[in-house]
C-alpha cells in the first residue's frame, strides 16, 4: 500500500513548550531561575509612556486625566471642590445585595458576603486570578462606587481610573508643576470643558516639574548648578537617556528670572531648588509685576521690616501677637509685598505707646520716613495733635474773630486738653515742646486777660499784678510748664486786688527790678493749675 503522507499530530509537550514560548515572547509569562529551579510566573507588561507624560502618576497619561476630569465637572457641575487637592478618585467594589432597580444608596465600608465569594472564587481559581476575577464579575457584574472616598459623587467611575490623586493633579496642572497648559494642544483640550487655569498671575511658565528633573540630573552629573544657559542635556552616558536634548540652561535661567515669582508663591519649590544648591543672582530677577513701578524707599522698608508700629515696638505686651492673630487679618491682599498690611492695626497698640509718650503717630511716621504711612494713618484716624494744635493757635491769632463768653469758655477747654496731653511727650526734643507749650499758656492767658500780645509774664503781670514774683530759681531760668493743666478759676475776695501801691509798697517801673520781683512767683500755685 502507498505510504501514508500525513504528518502525525504534534505531542502535546510541543505544544505546550511552542505556547510557552509565545507567551514569553508577548510578556504573558516570566521564566525565573532560582538555582537548579526554573520558575514560570505570570508577567507584566509595561506600557511604554514618554517621560513627560509620566508625571500624572501609576500609568495614566494626559488622555486619561482629561477623562477623569470631564467625569468630575459631568458629577459636581464644576471644578470647584478639587481646589483643595485632597480628592483621590475611588476604587470599584462589587456588591450582589445592589441591581440597577435599587432606589436606596449604599455605603460599603465591609461587606461580608462579597469577602466571602472572593475567597471561595480564589480556592477554585488559585492558579489564576485573571480567573477568579472574571468569576465574581460574572457572579455579580454590576458595579457600584466606593462612596468612602468619593466626596459623595453620583456617578460611576471607570476602573482604570481607581485611585488617581485627582486633586493633586488638578493643582499642580493650574500652576504650572505639570507640562499641560504650556502645550496648546493639551491646554485646548482642557478649555474644551471649561478648565478652572485659577489666578494666571499664579502660574509658572517653565514646567517646573520636568525641570526639576532635569536640574536634579546635571547637580548628580556636575555637582552644581552653574549651567550655561545655551547647554542641551546630552544623549549618552552618564546622562539620563528620557533626558536628552532637554534645554536645561534656558529652564535654568528662567528659574533665576522667577526668583521674586518663586518666592512669594511658591516657596516649597524654592526648598527643592536648595536641596540641588541652586545658585541665585538677584540682578536676573524679574519684578512680579512687569507693569509694577519702582518701590520706595518707604516700601522697601515696609516690605523688609514691616510696619513700624510693630516693628519698632521693644517691650512686646504679653498675649498681643495672639490678639491679633485671632481677630485678624485687617486687609485683605494675596500680594507678598504687603505681608505687614494684612495684620496691621494701630487700635491694637495704641495704648502702648501712648504709655510710652507717644501723642502724634502721623507725627512719628512722617519724621522717620514713611509719608504715604502718615497719610494714611491720618485719614483713617483724622488729625495728629500737633496739627490741631497748630490750626488752633493760628485760629486763635486771628483777630478779626469775635468770641463770645461760650465760644472763649470751649477754646479754654480745647487748650487745656492740649495742655496736658502734651506732659510726657517724647515725640518732640525739648526745645520744640517748650515752645509749643509756651504758646498754649500764652494764648490761654490772652482768653483769661483778654489782652494780646507779650510773653507768658507779661500775661501774668496784667492778670495778676505788676508785683508777682516767679518760682524760686535763677532770674535767667526759663519758667517750667511741665505741670498738669486742670484750670479752676480762683474765688476773688474782697480786697484782693488792691494794687500793691496801698500797702505801702513801691512800684518801680525798670525793668530789671521787675525781674526781681517776680523771682518767687509759683504759677502752678497762683493759677491752680495742678
């Protein structure tokens, strides 16, 4: 009979070894020797995503962080809620007890049952759990979201996109971290469902992330970061292969340029810029605001120091900072050059430092270099006593101004608030405190005599006599108007203003005997003024 030709059937351990080694080939199965032992272990496939994609976390990529947010804003209406970067996306959990007519919501925290089939399904499929999870989603296949962590969503999310930091995600897209708005295809994607890009004036316009990558890179390589701002990452060894062709000194001099930027905004990427030893150079820096003019004098100080009201304060009193910490701010400002004002009050310390002489802070703040400070102060809190006292005596020089007894009654009383809100007074030397107390008795005598005109003892003799005498001292010592001025006016009794004459005392008109005469006169006493 004719041979038979047909080819005989392949032994199954052919078989087996030809599938084994196609399954090697695609990544499905691992050969792990171990000795004399070869192991065959189930295998993992990696996707292969570009490096700059892979700052999303896990293996997701740009497509699938757009798909999740459209899946949020479709749940919540709005971007609102992830502004606080915590919200992670929840995992799926499968409930048999839930079907799709159920109108209750339920929270899975631990469901007993379901344990219970996930342990009998991995008995029966212990060589495959790619099998026993086909099992339990045949067993049950509807699906339910894990409202622990949903921040009470009400809509389901994919599986691949359990436990994406969504929130975190979210954040550093809008400033800047991560390299989307920066690419206009990706940003046009986003716009596509109205993406919050939050404040613009927030943002980083050098991908801060993949820089950092790339300076941590040339500070292992280099062992610093003084690059060359037209220097491109090579593509061999040692440098990182994801790496090449990066140009890494344009991102490194943008970095210097955002210095103020960084500062005032980010400040934990300036702690990751330290831990490179990233060098600085302050003359690159760029204002915050290009548009801004240039600070002051005045506000270089503010925004180094702080307000002076705080900042020149010596003996802090106990419990103040806790105050104002509780009941501020007081303005409301997110620019970091204006740190002080957000917590700056006067009423705070208004107390202190009038204990410790201070009259006239508008006063204080113009002398020692703040003007827009002293105008400010003296909008909010009117005029400064020494400008009162000035308006006042020009008011009282006028002698076109006809006072009757109330009006002159009201100016004695204004005079003598100023009188003694000026004892203890350290805001001016003593020469400038004399003279303006020498003009507020003189002008307070003129409203006591009715008559103009001369020094503080020429007011005296015509209220009091040609024949007082001054506190006992040296004839050429300046009378001292340090007293408290609380005016009663004296009682007159009968005969007491007989004119010195009749009691048998000589006038002399001179005047250096006058001077003596009054060698021994005490105004505190004579007036009652303490």
């Amino acid at each position: 009979p004719p041979e038979d030709e047909s080819t005989p059937p392949p032994l199954l351990n052919e078989t087996l070894a030809k599938m084994a080694k196609t399954a090697e080939e695609f990544g499905i199965i691992e050969k792990r020797v171990e000795g004399d032992d070869v192991r065959v272990v189930k295998g993992k496939r990696s996707k292969t995503v570009p490096w700059f994609n892979d700052d999303f976390g896990g293996d997701w990529v740009f497509e699938d962080v757009v798909e999740a947010l459209t899946l949020y804003k479709s749940f919540h209406g709005d971007f609102s809620n992830l502004t606080h970067g915590e919200f992670v996306v929840p995992l799926q959990t499968i409930d048999s007890e839930m079907n799709e007519f159920d109108e209750f919501d339920y929270e899975l925290d631990f469901d007993l049952d379901a344990s219970e089939r996930a342990a009998a399904a991995l008995s029966r499929f212990d060589s495959s759990e790619a099998s026993m999870a086909e099992d339990v989603v045949e067993a049950d296949p509807l699906q339910t979201v894990d409202v622990a962590n949903s921040d009470k969503a009400d809509g389901t999310w994919p599986e691949h996109l359990g436990e994406m930091p969504l929130g975190n995600i979210f954040t550093r897209i809008r400033d800047g971290s991560l390299e989307v708005k920066h690419l206009p295809e990706r940003k046009a994607k986003l716009d596509e469902i109205d993406f919050d890009w939050g404040d613009p004036k927030h943002f980083l316009d050098v991908p801060f992330e993949k820089a950092m990558c790339a300076m941590y890179a040339y500070y292992l390589v280099r062992g610093d970061m003084f690059v060359e701002e037209d220097f491109v990452m090579p593509d061999e060894e040692p440098w990182p292969e994801a790496l090449a062709g990066y140009e890494i000194g344009k991102a490194v001099k943008r970095v210097r340029e955002l210095q103020n930027f960084l500062e005032a905004y980010h400040v934990e990427k300036v702690g990751l810029l330290r831990m490179v030893d990233f060098i600085w150079f302050p003359s690159l820096a760029h204002p915050i605001d290009p548009n801004e003019s240039e600070m002051t004098p005045e506000f270089l100080q503010l925004t180094a120091m702080g307000h002076p009201d705080y900042a020149h304060m010596r003996d802090i009193p106990m419990g103040l900072p806790e105050k104002i910490i509780a009941d501020g701010p007081y303005f409301d400002t997110d620019d970091p050059k204006l740190w002080w004002r957000r917590w700056h009050n006067w009423d705070y310390v208004k107390d202190h430092w009038y204990e410790l002489g201070r009259r006239d802070n508008a006063f204080v703040l113009r002398v020692n270099g703040y003007p827009q400070m002293a105008r400010e102060h003296e909008e909010k809190y009117g005029p400064g006593l020494f400008q009162q006292i000035e308006e006042t005596l020009k008011e009282l020089e006028d002698d076109t101004v006809k006072r009757d007894a109330e009006q002159k009654a009201a100016m004695l009383e204004k005079l003598k608030y100023f009188r003694a809100e000026m004892i203890g007074c350290t805001d001016l030397n003593f020469e400038a405190l004399d003279k303006i107390l020498e003009d507020i008795d003189t002008q307070l005598l003129t409203l006591m005599t009715g008559k103009k005109g001369g020094s503080v003892n020429d007011q005296l003799e015509a209220a009091l006599g040609p024949n007082y005498q001054m506190r006992e001292g040296d004839e050429d010592e300046e009378v001292d108007y340090e007293y408290e001025y609380e005016y009663e006016e004296e009682e007159e009794e009968e005969g007491s203003s007989e004119p010195a004459a009749a009691n048998g005392e000589d006038v002399d008109e001179d005047e250096e005997e006058e001077q003596e005469d009054v060698d021994d006169f005490d105004i505190n006493a004579s007036l009652r003024l303490r």
